[in-house]
C-alpha cells in the first residue's frame, strides 16, 4: 500500500504526517511529529525569518526527513504558508529547507491552503449532505472555507493568525484595553469584506481546526493538553468561548499557562488566536463550533492519496507500454494475460514497498518484464524462461535504456525454476544495484504471474496486509480462484527467503 508524508510549515509550528493510504479504507497513520518553530514571530516584525528560527526548523526538517525515509514513503510533499509568504529572506530559506527535507518547499497561497484544510477535514470527518463552514486560525493567516455537499464552495484568506496579531497589537502582559480594542477592530474590518463574499450562511455545522481551535475546545471541555486528541468532533458554544476569552485577556502569561488544555508556548499567543475565533463566530450568528484535529497536513495525504501520487513513477509511460505490447504480440504472447500480469505486479510492487524500499522506477521495469516473460515459448516451451531472456536481451526496445533491458532480461529469466546462484556466470557479472533490483521483484513477478495462473483474468484486485512475520495477500473474486491460491502459494518460500516474512493468500470472504 502506497505511503505518503506531508510536511506543513506553519508560521507558529511545523508538522509532519505519514501515512498509509488503502483506497476505501481508512488510512493508517504511520507518524505524525510538530515542533514550534515560530517562523512568524521574526517575519511580523522585521520582515524576514530569524536565523535562530532557520536553524531550529533546519534541525526540525532534519528530523522529518528521517522519519519518512525510514518509513518508505512513496509521495512528499513539503508546503510553507503565511510567515514564508512574507518573509523577505525565502529564496535562501526554501533553498536550504528542500535540501534538508529532500523535497522541494512550495510556497502556498491562501486559497491553496485553504483548499487543503477542507480536504483534510473532509478525508478525517466526511460532510457529504449540507453546508459546512471551516474556520482555520493559523499563526499567520486565517481562512474561512464554505462547502455544500462536501464540495469546496469559497475560501478566503485573511491575515489574521495569532502569532501575527500578537506581534502586531499585544505588546504587553496581560494586555491593555487599548492594545485589544485596536486589535479587534482590525479583525472586524478584515471580516467585513468576508462576509460579504461568503454570506452569514445558514450552515449545517461550523468546524475549527489548529492549534487555537484545539486549546480552546479542550480548556471548555476539560480535556488535559496530553489528551488533546480526545477533542476531536466535541463543541463549544460562542457564549462560553467569549467568556474565556474574556478572561484569558485579562490573566498573565503565567495564570494562561495553568489552564488545562492550553499549553505554555500556546499560551503566549492564545489571546489573539481565541479573539479571531470568538470574532468570526459572531459575525457568522454562530451559537456553536465543533473542532477537528484535521488541517493541511491530514488535506496533502488526501490530496496525494486521490491523485495516486508517485504511482506514475512505477508505472510504464504510454511510449514504454507500447514498446512492451508489441513486441509481446510479436512472439505470440497472451496480451490479456500479460496485461493482469503486469496490472497484479503493480499492485504488489506499490504494496509491497515498505518491505523492499525499492525505487518507484522499478515498478516500471518489473511492468516490462510482466508483459515480455513469455515470449520464450516462441522458441519453445521447454525451458521458455531461458529463451525469454535472450530475445529480450538482445532485442531492440527503445524508450528503455541498455541496462534497463538487461534487467527487464533477468526478471524474465528468473521469473520461474531457479533464483540467481553462483554457477550463473552471466548474473554475476552484472552490478550490485542490477542484483539487488533483481533478487526484490522476482518474488513479486512469481507472484503476479501465478495469480492469473488460469489466464481469464479471475483476480478483480489484491490487497496486501503487512505485520512483522506474514504478508498476508487478500484476493477478490467473484468465481473459483484455487488455481491461483495454488500458483500463489507455490512462490512462498522464495518469498519468504528474500522478504523474511511468511506468505499467505486467501480469498475475500
């Protein structure tokens, strides 16, 4: 199953998430880790990210590359939002975060933001009857989205994040009248022309997500920081919201740090992140808001989830596919069998990538060798493996490179009898790297070809369940598949030989 890592550089806080994705199931969340990095707190105030802010969020992406290297993500996507919007200093800034992440940093927009926050909200917690509206304060921006049945209808960005604000407005502490009337006239101002875009609703259900939203809905409902989880989908009421944000605003940093639910670095900011929050509720004539714990991050795993992200890289390119398929045809081979064939590798290749780490390329090569392994039987069918690596090796293919085809050759070669040993001189002799491709994928092309043993296409999908002895392959099909459970079963040694993991097969129930 296909893994994805998002990475969100906030203006207050960096995040990461890394996760599973099994299309129509729920996904597995593999890691999740966020340091406070406050990009924005320099970016507000002088115009540009600090250096001891560049170093912790180098030290932080430093940490996150780590993570999802270890856990074999297939797809990463890095975004920055407001604070790096802003910052005068971002070409130097992106330079050196996307070497360190090992991906490249965009900068979003608002609406781009936005539009991933609905996303994750609507992945994590589906609204698809109604109109929702989701409030979002960041550090350095807020967003108001609307969607009807569980399509994006409008966003707005506005530059109305806490960390912001409070650079902007809150210089004392506790803060004065003065300082917090000036601060929710801006806000006021800055919601008018919102409004008017969006409307007052009505809504089916008000959503907040982030961090402010989270510390707020725990502190009224009593949930411990620690727990801060426990808060998903619980509410609060605009009255009690506006209570404590009264007294929030009169306590000191030191009386809001021992609230339960705030913590003490959402404590210096949490003044102007509930005045946002209780601000936009009002002018809503909203009398309650639900929280998700959803937000840009949970919005990219959905995003790469539903474009198949990095599945094109282990997946033939029309021209190689062609290539493939007509030399196939020319010695005679089933097309309909190579084609589910090379449809099962894939599936497997991709599934399969915690394990073997393999480079999304050489799902492409794996797909050549499914539809090229029978053309032996041209020649003969005794030992057809033998003559299968042969016209491949020495035929022409264009679109693939001359140690491509010689790979495609050995998968072809191997893919049934014998693995490699040492009395094949002609193996030996290739490089490191062309082994190692070798000795992963035969298992999987063994794999691929027995599952459609009968050649009428009897497997509609495969589902690959991994724990840390047996992999477990989960077959659908609507007829009698114990031609293919026999096939299957018989590649379970070489598996477990080259994978350290049992293999098991069964039919869905």
């Amino acid at each position: 199953m296909p893994r994805y890592a998002a990475v969100d550089i906030g203006s207050n806080s960096t995040r990461l998430a890394v996760a599973e994705v099994n299309p129509g199931d729920p996904w597995k969340m593999l890691a999740t880790d966020r340091e406070v990095t406050r990009l924005g707190t320099s970016v507000f105030t002088e115009g540009a990210i600090s250096k001891t802010a560049m170093e912790l969020l180098i030290r932080t992406l430093s940490r996150f590359a780590t993570t999802y290297h270890r856990l074999g993500a297939t797809s990463v996507r890095v975004v920055a939002t407001s604070a790096v919007r802003d910052a005068r200093n971002q070409e130097n800034f992106i330079y050196r975060a996307s070497q360190t992440i090992g991906a490249p940093v965009e900068i979003i927009s608002g609406l781009e933001e936005a539009r991933l926050i609905h996303a994750g909200v609507q992945a994590s917690w589906p609204h698809p009857d109604g109109r929702l509206m989701i409030i979002d304060i960041g550090g350095g921006s807020a967003e108001v989205i609307v969607s009807a049945d569980g399509k994006l209808e409008s966003a707005i960005s506005r530059p109305l994040g806490a960390v912001r604000l409070k650079e902007m407005f809150l210089l004392t502490d506790p803060p004065v009248l003065g300082q917090l009337e000036r601060m929710h006239a801006f806000v006021n101002e800055k919601l008018a022309a919102t409004l008017k875009r969006t409307g007052r609703g009505p809504f089916d259900r008000v959503i907040a997500t982030s961090s402010t939203a989270a510390a707020v809905i725990s502190a009224l409902n009593k949930v411990p920081r620690k727990d801060r989880d426990l808060a998903d989908r619980l509410r609060a009421s605009t009255a009690d919201i506006g209570e404590l944000e009264n007294f929030l605003a009169k306590s000191t940093l030191a009386a809001r740090r021992k609230v339960p639910g705030i913590g003490p670095q959402r404590a210096e900011i949490i003044v102007a992140g509930i005045s946002v929050l209780h601000r936009i509720l009002r002018a809503y004539g909203q009398t309650e808001v639900f929280y998700s714990t959803a937000g840009v991050r949970d919005g990219i795993i959905a995003d790469l989830a539903e474009r198949r992200s990095g599945s094109d890289l282990s997946r033939l390119s029309k021209e190689q596919r062609q290539v493939v398929e007509a030399m196939a045809r020319r010695f005679g081979v089933d097309v309909k069998h190579a084609r589910q064939t090379a449809h099962l590798a894939n599936t497997l290749f991709v599934s399969l990538h915690p394990l073997h780490q393999l480079p999304a390329s050489a799902g492409k090569l794996l797909e050549a060798a499914a539809y090229l392994a029978d053309t032996g039987h041209y020649v003969s069918d005794m030992a057809h493996h033998k003559h299968s690596f042969y016209l491949v090796a020495n035929s022409d293919l264009p679109a693939f490179t001359t140690e491509e085809r010689l790979l495609i050759a050995l998968l072809c070669r191997f893919h049934r009898k014998s693995m490699p040993q040492a009395r094949h001189a002609f193996f030996q002799d290739v490089t490191a790297s062309v082994k190692k491709l070798v000795l992963w994928l035969v298992p999987i092309l063994r794999l691929a070809d027995g599952l459609d043993r009968s050649h009428d296409q009897r497997v509609e999908s495969a589902k690959v369940e991994i724990t840390d002895k047996v992999v477990t392959i989960v077959l659908e099909s609507e007829i009698d598949m114990d031609l293919e459970l026999w096939a299957g079963e018989r590649v379970a040694e070489v598996f477990q030989q080259i994978y350290g993991r049992q293999l098991a097969l069964r039919q869905a129930s």
